[in-house]
C-alpha cells in the first residue's frame, strides 16, 4: 500500500487502471522495468547524510531521463500530474528517515491540510483545507459543536513545481498566507525544476520562506547541493520546534539560479 506522500505511484496506478490515453500497458511496463527499481533503490537508502542525499539525487536525475525519454513526444500532458509528482515524492524520499519527524511524532503528507475555521451557512464550525504538494505535520482529531474530524496540522509546507513562473509564485503566496492563518508557525517553501521569477519580483513580506530551484535551466541535472541546503533548512527548524513553544523565523529568501 503506497504512503500518503507517494503521490507518483498512486499516478501510475491511476493511469493503468483508466489505460490513460489506451496506453495504460505502456505505463505498466515502464513501471516494472524503470519506476519499481527506482522506487526500490530510494526506499533503500535510510540515511540522511550529504552523501546520502546526493545519491538520492542521482537516482532521481537517472529517473528523470527514463521519464523524458518516455515522453519524448509530450503524449502525457502536464494536466495529468505525472511530471509534478516525481518531485512530490521525491520530497518523501528525502525526510522519510529523519530522527527529528520521529522525535516530534509527525508524518509526511500530500494532501489537504489545515488551515483555519469557519461558520458555514447552516451555522455550524467546520475546518478549512488547503491543498499541500508536500507536507511535514501531525494528524490529529477535534470535535466541534459535538461533530469528530480529522485533520492535518502542518509544519513544513513544500510546493513542488515543474517550472515557476509569475503566476505560480503569486498561487503559492496565497497558499502560504491561508496555511499561516490557521497554523501561524507553518514554514512554507517552494522547489521547482526551473524557474523564470526575478529575485527583483519576490516581495520582502512574502508568506514564502524560501524557494529552491533544481537546474541552471531545462535539460541540466539537478543540482543536489539545493536539496542538501533544503534538508539543513527544514531539519534546523524542526529542531527549533523541540527547542521553543512557538518559533519565530525571519523571511529569508534563497533562490538559486
């Protein structure tokens, strides 16, 4: 049974079991032969040291030209998510073994998350969600107004782009801004392939943490230095939350470029 955060598992098992496109017995040997060895070698890897990261990022370049190879002619198109949840997932990879998630009693999550209240129109409470790519919180169960619901409290909020442009930056701001109106201690990042926002562009305000960008530009590896610096970042902060009752972070930037 996949993980909650294994989002590109659950898109290829999606896109075999509607034969995406009359195509579904291409995803089911690409899966077999290239994505379950894949899968395998990034579930084996249980440290979380710079030369363990860096081989994470090498089986993830590798997989990256299975995939691009696989869709030279762009027949899966961007709509179908298939592209989008390497990256989602990979995140997963990433902190699945950290002794701080396991410290603080928190999962990893792709999926709604919480993000205020509010009285709907027959006057009852209920939660509001926003949708994370990736996520670093804790379930946990509330009753209101003698209703049972369970929800995600997120710690660390992780927007995962193809590619990053004006407008998706602006999307993920608004993301960010709902997370911290109901979980003002959430940190929010992005990281995206490649990107097209001028550090000139990013507001000194922005709900935004931090951003990450991959590749120098399309076709180039992924640089594994980014998620080694990502990694440091997020791990640091989760030390702060054993350390605080609440944290207070300044708003600093990095984007590489």
């Amino acid at each position: 049974m996949a993980e909650k955060w294994q989002k590109h598992l659950s898109n290829f098992e999606t896109k075999i079991a509607i034969n995406y496109k009359q195509r579904g017995s291409a995803f089911k040997i690409f899966k077999r032969r290239y994505y379950c060895p894949y899968l395998a070698k990034q579930t084996n890897i249980t440290r979380t040291s710079k030369a363990a990261i860096k081989q994470r990022v090498k089986l993830l370049n590798a997989y990256y030209r299975r995939v691009d190879t696989f869709n030279s002619s762009n027949w899966i198109t961007a709509q179908s998510k298939f592209r989008p949840t390497i990256l989602e997932e990979f995140c997963g990879f990433l902190f699945k073994d950290s002794k701080e998630i396991k410290k603080l009693g928190l999962r990893l999550f792709s999926s709604e998350v919480y993000a205020g209240i509010k009285i709907d129109e027959t006057g009852k409470v209920r939660t509001q969600t926003k949708y994370v790519d990736f996520c670093i919180g804790k379930e946990v169960n509330a009753t209101f107004e003698q209703d049972s619901t369970n929800f995600i409290i997120p710690v660390i909020a992780i927007e995962c782009k193809t590619y990053l442009d004006n407008t998706m930056f602006s999307e993920a701001q608004f993301t960010a801004q709902k997370l911290k109106q109901g979980a003002p201690n959430v940190r929010t990042y992005i990281v995206a392939e490649t990107n097209e926002v001028k550090i000139a562009q990013i507001p000194s305000d922005s709900p935004i943490i931090q951003v990450y960008i991959l590749r120098k530009k399309t076709g180039k590896p992924i640089d594994a230095d980014v998620f080694v610096k990502l990694y440091s970042e997020v791990t640091a902060a989760l030390k702060g939350l054993m350390k605080t009752k609440t944290i207070n972070f300044p708003g600093v930037f990095f984007l590489k470029v």
